[in-house]
C-alpha cells in the first residue's frame, strides 16, 4: 500500500482511505527547556512615564539658636500725621454758675398780625395766586393787604 519509488524522489500518489477520527491521545511530557538565545539589540529609551505623588512632609527640625542681636540702623523720616481720631465722649456736667445781674428792663415790641379770607371761598388753580376779597383784622403797620387783592405786604 505503500510507494515503492521513495529512493529516487519521485512524488507517489497514494490513495488514503480514512476512517472516523478516534480520540485525541494523553499530552506527552513537556521537553527540556532549551538553551537562552543571544542579547538581542538596545532598543530606543521609552517615554518617561508620569510624575508620582508628592510624599508626606517630614517632621519639622528643631528651632534653632537665636542670632546675636544687629546694630540699629538710623532713625527713619518721620511719617505723615495720621487723621484725628473720633471726639470722645462729653465729660460730666459741671456745676451751674451763679445767677449774673438783671439786666435793664427791654421795651416791648407791639404783635404784628393780618387775617384775610373769600367769601364765598374762590377756586383755585395749582400754581395759581389766592384772592383774598375782605380783610377780617389787621394789627399794626408791618402787614398790609387791600381787599380783592392777592398780595399780602410785609
């Protein structure tokens, strides 16, 4: 069933008949690990990856030794003077004085006084003068008004 002309290279054409297929067979043992192969080349640096999380902070040192104190400098320019502050409160009130003399005695000014009305009363625009047309009683000069008239003299 086999080719017989393997020797001179010759392709033989076989005719295989095949049966069903039967179950695969157990996994044999795996085989030795073989020898590592040559370094390969250097390939080209990568991106440089992300910046980590800053860390906690440390403890803080101890203080250390207080400084000799410096020569003091000049005096500086004197400033602007500042805006005068709020008046404070009033103080308590002192004790009345003694009563002074009596002046001389004063001359009595005369009541100055006029009283004007319309009968009947008259209407008035806004804006507009009020006539007053009689005169109910006038008190001395300072004040003056003539009837049917809206001026009033002082």
């Amino acid at each position: 069933m086999g080719c017989t002309d393997n020797f001179n290279l010759r392709p033989c054409i076989q005719r295989v008949v095949y049966g069903e297929r039967g179950a695969t067979g157990a996994t044999g043992p795996t085989g030795a690990v073989g020898p590592t192969g040559p370094r390969g080349i250097r390939g080209t640096t990568g991106a440089t990856g992300a910046t980590g999380a800053t860390g906690v902070t440390g403890v803080t040192g101890a203080t250390g030794v207080t400084g000799a104190t410096g020569v003091t400098g000049p005096t500086g320019v004197t400033g602007v003077t500042g805006a005068t502050g709020a008046t404070g409160p009033t103080g308590v009130t002192g004790a009345t004085g003694a009563t002074g003399a009596t002046g001389p005695a004063g001359e009595a000014q005369p009541a100055e006084a006029i009283s004007a009305f319309s009968l009947p009363s008259a209407p008035v625009a806004d804006g507009g003068q009020i006539v007053f047309d009689r005169n109910y009683m006038q008190q001395g000069q300072a004040l003056t008004h003539a009837q049917n008239l809206s001026l009033i003299h002082i």
